[in-house]
C-alpha cells in the first residue's frame, strides 16, 4: 500500500452480475412477413385508433381470416397494445382468429341465418343439408340475422347473399364467388330524380337562412315526430338537448339494425339514400356537428356501395358544407343497437354499453356532445319540413301519429317493408298489406317488435302497434319488426331460437345478462319448464342488467309462458 493513500473496494450495485444476460424482446415477436403484408395494406391509410376495426376488416377481406402473426404485426404498426387488438377481434362474430397452433379455416364459409324468421322457414333443416354436401371442404355454420328476413331462410358466402335459399341457389352462390363476379347492386332513386322532386331545398334553406334551426324543432316538435330506432325518444328533444352542451359536436347514425326481423333501414338505404343522406346533413346543420359517422352494419355489402357513391356524390355538388362523412363498418355484434355501445365501436373497441349518466348526448363520441340519430328517423325530415307538420302528424290510424314502416316477415304471402299510418293493427297490416296469411297456415301469435318486443297472441292483433300502446301487455313497438307466427310453430322453438340469439349476443360485461340468458336456455332445453323458475331469472335480468339487451332479453319467454302456458308444459 502506498503511503498516505487508502484504496476502498466499491460494492456492485444489486443484481448487477459480472456476465451480460443474452437480450431478447419481451412477448410475440413481429413476424416481418406478416408486417410487410399488413403494412401493405393499411397503405396509406391512418393508423388512428379509431380505425382499428376498419384495418381488421382489411386483413379478413384479403385473407379471410386474421392469423396471430398478423394480429401482432397490426399491433405493433398501429401502436397499440397486443392484447387490445386481440380482444376487439375476437368480440365480433364476423372476425375469424386463427392461433398459432389452430387449424387454417377452409377458403370458403357458408352462413345460414338461424333468426327466427329463417328457422321458421326451414334454415335448421336447410344448414344440413348443406353440411352433409359441402361439409368436408367448405365450412358450414350459422350465422346471427342477415336483415333480410322477407326472403328467408338466407345464406351468405362472404359478401354474397342468396334469399329464398335451396341446395341449388347456394350451388349457384358458390360458382359466383368462384369465379369473382361481381356483388349485385340494387337500382335507387338517383341524385338527379331527388334533386328534381325538391330534394335538398330544405338543407339549402336552413344554411341561407329561410328556415332556422328553431323553427325546424318546432315544426318536429309541432308533428310529434320520434326516434324510430326502437326507444321512440321525442326528436325535436334530442336535438334541444345536444345543443344544450357547448360543442364541437359530433353525430352519429345508427345503421346496424341487428334486431330479427328489422330490414327497414336497408330498404330505405338501397332505394332512396338521398333522402336519407339529406336528412342527416339538415340533423347535423341543426347542431353544428364537425363531422358525420355512419355505423353501417356488416351484412349491408350492397348499402355500403350506394352509400359511398352517394356521398362522393353529396362532396361534388358542395352539399356537405365542410362537413367530414365518415362510413363505418361494423363487424357483427347486436350490441351496438345500443347507443353508446355503437360509440365504443366507432372509436375502434369493444362494443361495451357505458354507465349513464352521463348520457351521449351532453358526453358521447370522443367525448364530444353527440347526436344519435336512427336512419328512418333522418328520412322522413326532408318530407315534414316540406309538407309540414299538419301532413305527418295526420297520417296515423286509431289515435296514432305519422307513418311507420314495418318489417314483415314470418308466415304471411307477401312479407316486405310496409310504409303505414302508425297506430296500425297487426290484423291489419296482415290483410290489407302482407296478402294475408300462407295457405295451410293459421294466425296463431305475432312478434310486433322484434326479438325484443315479447310476444302475443292472435287474439290480441286488434292492439294498435304505436308507442305506448303495448307496454301494457308486455310488449313495445321497438323497430316495428312484425313476425307472424303460425298453428304449425312450435313455441317452445321459438322461445328457445329468441333466448339463443341473446345468449349469443350478450356483450358480456354484466353477470344478469351473461349468465342469465346462458341459464335460462338451459332450463328451455327440458321437455317441462321450470315457470317459476325462468320468471324469477327473468325478473334478475330485467332489473340488474346494465343495458336494454339484458332487460329485453326475456320478453319473448314470458309472454309465452302468460299467453301459451300450455305450449310450454
């Protein structure tokens, strides 16, 4: 040791040891294949988060299914967390996640619609056939409903529908995807014809100051016009509640009527979409919104098409004023009926009900006070403004108010999409619109408002099917997705096809809704019924569920067990 000078040994920090680990990344590795394809792509679109679902659909288009590899390498190039991607993927039904060590699925898929409609009109029997033939190398499976229940049963075959479906049209499906011909789609009424009938006078008015935001909400205030998505809420309402909260505001346009039975939006889409499209702009001229998104629902292949020519149509002749459009595809889950489920799925997650308070209107997409509007209620906004409220409010049958259109489907000659004056009977829409019903066939029950609405009996088909009038008997209007039910329909069929589709569609987040709906199938599964029993699961879920799906969800069973005990037993 050198004199005057002292050495001390400095201690090693902790866990630092004298040999260098091997450095590996943490989790799954990008596989640089699969990001090439991925980046490919998403092209130059945006890698906003809200997009997510959009870029997903892009992977199942191009490969028909959405491999790990490609999970992951979609993650890592919308900067997003593995496990987030992974569960808004595997949320929605039309969404196929292949693991690392699953199966490739076969090229093609065959979906036979097991709603109600389709089932009453043979899809059980109909999906295996199909299974026996097709089985070994293509897949067969069910599929929720397809919004076409006046043509069933259906089938699809990716984009591709066929109603009325056989052995032999499904054959001829199958050789049209084969071969990539292209999607068919319907004639509508085009730019030029709306314009000529005084299309977009009313939008043009309220943005050169003729007509005023006010003087629209008292004229729909005036008409008693309502929001014809299924809760009825008073529209001239809505709009005075959004404008109670200081923007920037967004609106959002709920076109993914998933409710069995429901078709009327694609109707009104495929035929008249300028009407629609000039209803929203005025809607959103109202409320000074920044930008539009319409949620359209996945099986509307045709609709996305009319629609996105409209729109393009609606930029060119300086019709949007500023306004940014957005189309929004959905990817298959009954839940985003309700509003702000729809939200969480434009905002690219899982279609998750919020808590309320706060309500959409004042704290909604974004964040930012949203309008939330039904594509029929938009519809008939040019048509009021024009021919006043007198005109609308007048149009309805036995004390109702205005029109209605109704879904009708099930066991009448012409089933179809009906525009009627609302308070309508369902004996009446029946004769005097529907052709009455199918030879062989006897009235025995009706859905009046889908899958939700409850059901009843033949009896009681002198009810005017209006808001209001049927909460008294169990039952609600919602949609007006009427569904006629024959003596050659088994109800206990029935029953069990309403409590399936909302076990297979509840999003998940509640326990009532969860395993309320799960436990009551399985009770159905019994030759005899525990009554007691289902009613008091039934009274959990009306009360304890988070949303309307949860609450909704029993109405068809326990309008059975009050109007047909006897079937049931």
């Amino acid at each position: 040791m050198t004199a005057g000078k002292l050495k001390f040994a400095v201690p090693k920090a902790p866990g630092k040891g004298g040999r260098k680990a091997r450095y590996q990344k943490k989790g799954r590795q990008v596989d640089p294949i699969a990001a090439r394809e991925v980046a490919a792509l998403l092209g130059d679109r945006s890698r906003q988060p809200d997009l997510l679902i959009e870029h997903l659909h892009l992977i199942q288009d191009a490969y028909g299914y959405l491999s790990a590899a490609h999970l992951t390498a979609l993650a890592d190039e919308m900067r997003l967390a593995l496990a987030e991607v992974y569960e808004v993927a595997t949320f929605y039904h039309n969404f196929t996640v292949v693991k690392e060590n699953d199966a490739t699925p076969a090229p093609l898929t065959i979906k036979v619609c097991d709603s109600l409609s389709c089932e009453m009109a043979g899809a059980m029997a109909l999906k295996g056939e199909l299974a026996a033939k097709y089985g070994a190398n293509i897949r067969v499976t069910h599929g929720a409903c397809m919004g076409r229940c006046e043509q069933a049963p259906v089938v699809r075959i990716k984009d591709r529908y066929v109603g009325n479906a056989s052995q032999e049209s499904v054959d001829t499906l199958l050789e049209d995807e084969k071969r990539n011909a292209p999607l068919d789609i319907p004639s509508f009424n085009s730019f030029s014809n709306y314009k000529n009938a005084e299309g977009f006078t009313t939008i043009k008015n309220l943005r050169s100051g003729k007509l005023t935001p006010s003087d629209i909400i008292e004229i729909l205030s005036d008409s008693g016009h309502r929001g014809l998505g299924g809760a009825g809420f008073p529209h001239a309402m809505k709009l005075n509640s959004v404008l109670s909260v200081p923007g920037p505001r967004y609106m959002a346009v709920n076109a993914d009527e998933s409710e069995p039975g429901t078709f009327k939006d694609r109707y009104f889409m495929n035929n008249n979409p300028f009407q629609f499209l000039e209803g929203m702009l005025i809607a959103a001229e109202i409320v000074e919104t920044e930008a539009i998104y319409i949620f359209l629902r996945d099986e509307y292949p045709e609709t996305a098409a009319i629609l996105a020519n409209c729109i393009w149509v609606l930029i060119d002749e300086n019709l949007t004023n500023g306004k940014t459009i957005h189309l929004r595809r959905g990817a298959g889950a009954y839940i985003c009926g309700e509003e702000s489920a729809m939200l969480e799925s434009i905002e690219g997650k899982r279609a998750l009900p919020r808590h309320k308070p706060p309500f959409p209107a004042h704290v909604g997409l974004f964040g930012r006070p949203t309008l939330i509007n039904n594509v029929e209620t938009l519809y008939w906004l040019p048509d009021i403004i024009r021919k006043g409220p007198d005109w609308f409010r007048e149009g309805g049958r036995h004390g109702g108010k205005g029109f209605r259109s109704f879904s009708l489907s099930g066991h009448v000659n012409k089933p179809g999409v009906y525009i009627t004056p609302a308070g309508i009977t369902a004996a009446e829409l029946i004769e005097e619109y529907g052709g009455g019903m199918k030879a062989g066939h006897e009235f025995k029950a009706y859905l009046p408002g889908g899958a939700s609405g409850g059901l009843l009996p033949a009896s009681m088909a002198d009810i005017p099917l209006d808001f209001g009038t049927l909460e008294k008997h169990g039952c609600f209007i919602g949609s007006a997705a009427v569904i006629v039910i024959s003596d050659q329909d088994d109800l206990k069929m029935v029953a069990r096809n309403l409590m399936r589709f909302f076990e297979d569609e509840s999003c998940g987040q509640c326990t009532p809704c969860r395993a309320g709906t799960e436990k009551a199938l399985k009770i159905m599964q019994n030759d005899r019924w525990d009554s007691a029993l289902l009613e008091e699961l039934s009274a959990v879920m009306r009360d304890a569920s988070i949303c309307g799906l949860g609450q909704a969800a029993p109405n068809g069973l326990m309008s059975i067990l009050k109007h047909f005990p006897e079937d049931v037993q």
